[in-house]
C-alpha cells in the first residue's frame, strides 16, 4: 500500500508533527474537494532510493523535525520549519549523505543546501493587509529572518515550487506529473510547466472522465 509521509503542524496542540498518510486521503484532503491539484516529481531510481530510505528511517526523518512551526521558515535558520523546508532538508540528508544522529542534522542540511544551490522562494509581504493580519496568526513569524529581508518585508521560504526546480537542476533525468480533478474528470499533465487554470486538458495531456 502507497502512503505519504509528510509534516503537518497540530494547531490544537501547537506542535509540529509527522504523519503518514494514504494516497487516497493524501490526495482527497484538499481543501476544495471539488477542484485539486497534485503535482508529482518522479526520481532516477538511484537518488529516489536514496531518498527512500532516509525518509522511511523514522530515527532520521525525525532527527531533522523541528521543534517549532512557522509557516514562513525562513529556509536557513534553525529557529523554525515549515512542512517544505522538512522535505528539503531531508533532500539534503539523502543526497549529501549526511549523518543523521548528529545533534545539527538541520544546520548540515541547511549548509549543504546553500553550497548545493538551492533557492528558496522569496515571497513579497509589503502587502498591508498582510502586515496587519500577523500578530493575530500564531504560526507566521518573522524573528527568524535576516534584517534586511524584513526592512524589505520579504520571507525566503521553501515552498513546492523551488524544491521542484532544485531537483530539476540537480536531476536532468527527473520528471514531473500533475493530477488535477473538477467536475467529472481528471487531468494528467506532464512536463515542469503548471496544468491550466481551472482544470482544463492542453494538447498533450490525458484526460480521464469520471462516471
């Protein structure tokens, strides 16, 4: 049975967590059950066993969970992580062939993903409705951002889209898949370039009709 591992932060609770998950209900969780969108990466079999083995090593994959979330980690700070900045370190423990029972497993992997030339996505927060909201959501910081990122109210984060392109660069031979579901059908689109908005097949992709 295919399952996700995956971080999640249990708001209740206040901490963050790993979670393993089925396929099924990985995919259905979305948050408009009537339209999603699901993008896949799949490895050359030699880094995808790499990354398989430290991800399923539970002493690993949770020497590398922090202990604080922040949705807006800052991707080279120890201070907090969110669930994209796990996957990257853990990236970086598979393939840098760190050492996961050292006591700075996150700051390896951080200093190992700089050398290797992983950018995370900068994100513009000069919005002032942003600004304002802060204070009252508990999991967004800014403490852990360089100076100059929040005079300039901007977070480098790790989010879906610069994990992809780093093992774009990294993997030449990587290839990606997006599922997406509306109304009565599904959509499977192949190539590093986004699906269409609203879920709508292009020349080239495949279309599977629910009954």
């Amino acid at each position: 049975r295919w399952s996700v591992r995956q971080l999640y932060f249990a708001c209740d609770e206040r901490v963050p967590r790993l979670y393993d998950q089925g396929v099924a209900g990985f995919v259905a969780g979305t948050e408009d059950p009537a339209l999603g969108y699901v993008s896949m990466v799949l490895l050359p079999p030699v880094s995808a066993e790499a990354l398989a083995q430290r991800a399923l090593d539970n002493a690993a994959s949770l020497g590398l969970l922090g202990a604080a979330y922040s949705a807006n980690a800052y991707a080279f700070s120890e201070r907090y992580q969110n669930c994209n900045q796990w996957v990257a370190e853990l990236l970086a423990l598979a393939w840098g062939d760190l050492d996961a029972g050292e006591p700075d497993a996150r700051r390896a992997a951080q200093h190992w993903l700089h050398d290797a030339g992983y950018a995370p996505t900068p994100l513009d927060a000069s919005s002032l409705l942003l600004t304002i909201a802060r204070p009252f959501v508990p999991w967004v910081h800014v403490d852990d951002h360089p100076d100059a990122d929040r005079t300039a109210r901007r977070y480098v984060v790790s989010m879906p889209a610069s994990i992809e392109a780093f093992v774009r660069a990294r993997l030449p031979d990587a290839q990606r898949i997006e599922l997406c579901h509306a109304d009565d059908r599904i959509v499977v689109h192949r190539g590093w370039d986004l699906v269409a908005e609203g879920c709508v097949a292009r020349d080239g992709d495949r279309v599977i009709v629910l009954d």
